[in-house]
C-alpha cells in the first residue's frame, strides 16, 4: 500500500515559518506598530520643539523688559528728576509724577497679557514694598524654588512647565540684580523692606509666563494629519505588496504542486500505478535504519509471475500489461498495513516491504497474496504451474546490524524465489541463510 507522502521544505525556524506562512498579518502588525512608533516620535520632537521655542520667546521677553527698564531708567528717570519729576508707584494720583522702572515694566508685561492665553510677565521679590505685600512676594512653591535657584546661580535661569489656570504654561524665572544707579533709591526710600543692599545683590525675580497649549493642540493636529497620511500611504503599500504576496504564493502553490506530481511520477511505476524500484529502494533504506535503531525484524517477498514470457509470447504483449496491472491491484488490495509497500521490481517481479515483520509472518503474507493471485483464475493455458496465472514467492528477514548488509536482505529473497521455481513454481519459499535450502515451502 503506498504510504509516501513527499514533504515540502520547511525552516527550521518556527519564527521564519510562521512569518512566512502568515506575512500579511506580519506585513499589516508592523505597519501598525510602525505608524505607531512614528505617531509618538513625532509627538514628542513636535513638544520637545514647541517646549524649546517657548524657551527661547521667554528668554527674549525677559531680554527686551530687561532693555526697557534699563533705558527708561538712564533716558527717562534721571532726566525727569533732574526735572522735578517725582518718581513713584502711584504716579497717578500725584501731579508731575511718572511710574518707577518695576512699575512700568510690569504695566508693559500685563499689557502683553491681554488673554489668558498670551504671553504674561510679573515681578515679585521676598522683599516687596509694602503696596505690593499681596502680588509682589514668594506667593507659591515655583516662586520659592525660583528664588532658591537663583541665589545660588543668578545667571542661569530657572524654569518649569506646569498648569497655570487649566492651560500648559512655561513659567521662566531670571534673575533681576540690584543696579549702582538703583542702590541709593531703594536704601533710601521710606517704605523699603531692606536698607543694605549692594549693586548686583538679587533684588528680585522677573517671570515670563508663556501658555503653550494652543501650540501643543496646533501640533498634535499637525501630527494626526501627517499620521493619517501615512496611514493611507502604508495601507496603498500593503495592497499592493498583499497582491504581489498573493500572486507570489499563487504560483508558489503550482509550482509546489508541479513539483509533487513530478516526484509522484517519478516515484510511480507508470504501467502498473504502484510504486517503482526507486521507491522501494528509497523507503527500503528509511526501513533498513529504522529496523536497526529499534533491533525490530525487516522482511521482504520477491514475487515472480510464473512462465510470463510463455504468456506474451501466447497472448500478446498487450493483455501481458494487463494482466500486470491487475496483479499489481490484487498485491495492493491485499496489503493491510500502512507500513509496507508493494512496488514494480522490474519487468514481471514484484517486491513487498514489511517492517516489523518477522519471516514466519511474512510467508504467511506472502501465501495470501499468492493464492489470491489464483482465485482471480485469469486463463494461462500455457503455465507449467497450473492453467491460470500463478505466482512464485521469495521471503527473507532479518534484524539489521553493522556485520549484515542491506542489499544482502533482498538477494535472501532472491534466492528463495529461484528455490521457488524450482521447486515448482506457484508457492512461497523462505530464505536460511545457515543453508541453500529453502527453510520453508508453501504450495
């Protein structure tokens, strides 16, 4: 009964297997994890970016307040007090009066922040005048560690993004020194918190508040877009490959089964349809190993069709491949076991495999199939052995080693099958290795 199945090649990798036996799923999860992969990429340099430009536009801020109080400081106040110009917080409710530098500076910063969402300033110090007890000191913990930082490096600013009324901000404290032209003042004045101060001592604090939500919003909008771009651009791209994969495997698939039937071919005895020599040799030496790594019995039975060229020479060559054909199905339907094969040996010989088989039960196999080559009683008028077609059989086994040959298995067989004739014809005939004669006769 022929039982080869040939096997197509497979990776020894399952990873690879399964990648290519599953690649548009691959295809589609890393397009997937890519666009993802991207996704967040982006969102992130687009914040570390908005982030970076914040610092920058508050650094500017802070430089073009601190330019302001500075020149209207030496171009303003010195020329109004040299006037008479009184300079003072509450310049509104005293005639000839115009506000001091902080003041000025922080109407500018409050003119700039016009929304809740623009760009603010404040001034605060934890020694505030006293009409600015309430806004002007350390009223929060970024105010505190503001001033911490400062102190202890004045030129390197200090700052940090956090929630400011509901909306993401940059909060960016610099340092604001004591001036030599504003030491005097500030000693001097009535309300002063602090009398001693020294030109560069760190008087107070300039923040710059800058609200980044509506970039951040602008950008992950821009963000999606270039994402849905490249969700379609990727989705074309896995079409397209999904089709090329498809017709890929299209043809792999025919050419897999081209090649099946191309070893099935080659495999198959073409007149009879059951397997050939090369077959038999092929699964004889899988059997020999397999016998030998189990110490398990291997018996084989050589079949010879009995006066076949009395047959052609009688009834012509071509009812001569019938009656080859017929006793090829008769052999296969008589083999129960998926183990053994039945194959063409060549010309009008037949050879049956039996792994695990012993030689007794390989006689008694070999008679089943002989007597059922009898009872299809197809007419030979011209046999010696009886007037239908009849076969003789050859039966040799034996447990393989390293001191036994394979091939010296089949011409066991072999020279059973010659005993056979000779005795005859029309029975089975075991093989004795210990003697030239048969071992055992079956008639």
């Amino acid at each position: 009964m022929l039982r080869y199945a040939p096997t197509r090649p497979m990776l020894k990798d399952s990873f690879f297997e399964f990648v290519i036996n599953h690649s548009l799923k691959v295809l589609l999860l890393t397009f997937t994890l890519m666009s993802l992969i991207i996704f967040l990429y982006l969102s992130k340099i687009s914040n570390e970016q908005i982030q970076t430009n914040a610092l920058k536009t508050a650094a500017l801020y802070t430089e073009i307040l601190t330019l302001f109080r500075t020149l209207y400081t030496s171009e303003v106040v010195q020329t109004a007090k040299n006037s008479g110009v009184t300079i003072t917080h509450d310049y509104q409710e005293k005639a000839n009066s115009i506000p001091l530098p902080a003041t000025l500076a922080m109407m500018l910063g409050n003119r700039l922040g016009n929304s809740e969402q623009s760009v603010s300033s404040q001034l605060y110090s934890p020694y505030p005048f006293p009409w600015r007890l309430k806004t002007g000191g350390l009223t929060d913990n970024f105010s505190q560690k503001a001033w911490k930082a400062l102190t202890r490096k004045p030129t390197q600013p200090y700052y940090q993004f956090e929630n400011v009324n509901g909306y993401r901000t940059l909060r960016y404290a610099s340092a604001d020194l004591m001036r030599e032209s504003c030491v005097n003042c500030h000693n001097a004045h009535l309300d002063t918190p602090k009398n001693d101060w020294k030109t560069g001592d760190l008087r107070g604090i300039l923040e710059i508040n800058i609200p980044i939500d509506q970039y951040i919003n602008l950008a992950s909008q821009m963000v999606r877009n270039t994402l849905y771009l490249l969700v379609a651009i990727l989705a074309v791209t896995l079409l397209g490959i999904g089709s090329i994969i498809k017709q890929l495997q299209l043809r792999t698939n025919q050419a897999l089964e081209a090649q099946q039937k191309l070893l099935t071919i080659s495999l198959t005895d073409s007149l009879t349809g059951i397997a050939n020599r090369r077959r038999f040799d092929q699964d004889f030496k899988l059997e020999w190993q397999r016998a030998q790594r189990m110490h398990s019995s291997l018996a084989v039975v050589l079949f010879d069709v009995d006066n076949f060229k009395a047959f052609n020479d009688n009834y012509g060559h071509q009812q001569g491949d019938d009656i080859l054909q017929q006793l090829a199905q008769t052999m296969k339907n008589s083999v129960r076991r998926a183990s053994d094969l039945i194959a063409r040996y060549g010309g009008e010989e037949f050879i049956l495999l039996l792994p695990n088989t012993t030689i007794a039960e390989a006689v008694a196999i070999a008679d089943i199939i002989r007597l059922q080559v009898a009872k299809d009683n197809i007419e030979h008028a011209h046999s010696t052995a009886a007037q239908v077609v009849t076969v003789s059989a050859g039966v040799a086994a034996a447990v393989p080693s390293e001191s036994y040959a394979a091939h010296s298995l089949v011409k066991s067989a072999d020279l059973a099958l010659y005993q056979a004739k000779s005795a005859g014809r029309n029975c089975v005939i075991s093989f004795k290795e210990s003697s030239i004669n048969p071992a055992e006769k079956v008639c």
